[in-house]
C-alpha cells in the first residue's frame, strides 16, 4: 500500500488572515505572539480514504519512531510504501523502520507532491486562522478534535 507522511507544525503564534465580514465593517481578529508550539504526524493511505496521526512535541527521530511504530500497527496487515520528506530525522542512524515499512523520499523542495499538504492547508484555513489560543494545551486539544473529524472522513477528498 502506498502512503505519503508530512508533519506540520502548530503554535500560539497568530495569523491574521482574510475573513468574511458584511460590506462596510472592519473585523476584529485578535492577535499573539506566543512562541510554544507542538507538532502533528500524519500519514495518509488515499486508496483506501484512512489517516493515521500522533500529536507529538518535538519533530525528532525518537518522536518518528514512535509514528513509524504506531502506523505499522495500524496497517498492520499491509507492506507500506511511505512517501517522507527529505527532513533529517526520516534517514537518521536511529531510526526504527517496522519490516512493514520501506521510505522513499521525494524530491527535494516539492512539498505539492506530498498529499498530506493539503490536510494541512484544511486544518489551517477552517480550524486555525484567526485564533488564538488560551494555552499550548488547549491548541493541542484542538488539534486533536480537527484531526479526528479529518479522520473520520474518507480522506481521499482532502489529498486530490
């Protein structure tokens, strides 16, 4: 089975961005900056509309274990081609491949090729622009239930 693997990355860092707002009123979008953040693992199976995801706190080859780990359980009766990025951590000497997983990298500064890009620009656009959040814990909280609802979908609408 073919899948493709990203991580993205999520703070309390705000981003004012376009919003509706009748004709003739200015909104109002709060504003911080916050530098605490935490970071969502996901792979994607398009041919068979699944997900998988970790909310971690680091982007690190032991937190890649631990995703590596937990997507070979979840696809356990499956030989997995995992499309990664090029970042350090996906061919570090410590990462622990599952015999069920083979990683080929894309190509170099192409994130379009990646399908779970645009998992990203869905969480971001509908759940994340002009927010901001109380606490790290509550952005994780939040992330987890976005996630989950994406999860829930069949995702191949989401990747194509």
């Amino acid at each position: 089975m073919i899948m493709a693997q990203d991580e993205g990355c999520f703070g309390r860092i705000s981003r004012a961005k376009r919003c509706w707002a009748p004709p003739g009123v200015r909104p109002h979008v709060p504003a911080q900056v916050v530098r605490e953040y935490t970071y969502a693992y996901v792979a994607v199976a398009p041919v068979l509309g699944q997900m998988v995801s970790l909310i971690l706190p680091e982007v690190s080859t032991s937190m890649m274990n631990l995703f590596l780990e937990q997507v070979s359980q979840t696809f356990s009766k499956y030989f997995i081609v995992m499309q990664v990025d090029q970042a350090g951590w996906h061919h570090a000497k410590n990462l622990i491949i599952p015999e069920n997983i083979r990683l080929i990298p894309q190509s170099a500064y192409n994130p379009e090729l990646n399908p779970v890009e645009h998992v990203w620009d869905e969480l971001r656009e509908k759940y994340f622009h002009n927010r901001v959040f109380a606490s790290l814990d509550q952005l994780v909280r939040v992330a987890a239930i976005v996630i989950a609802i994406i999860e829930g979908r069949r995702i191949g609408v989401t990747t194509t």
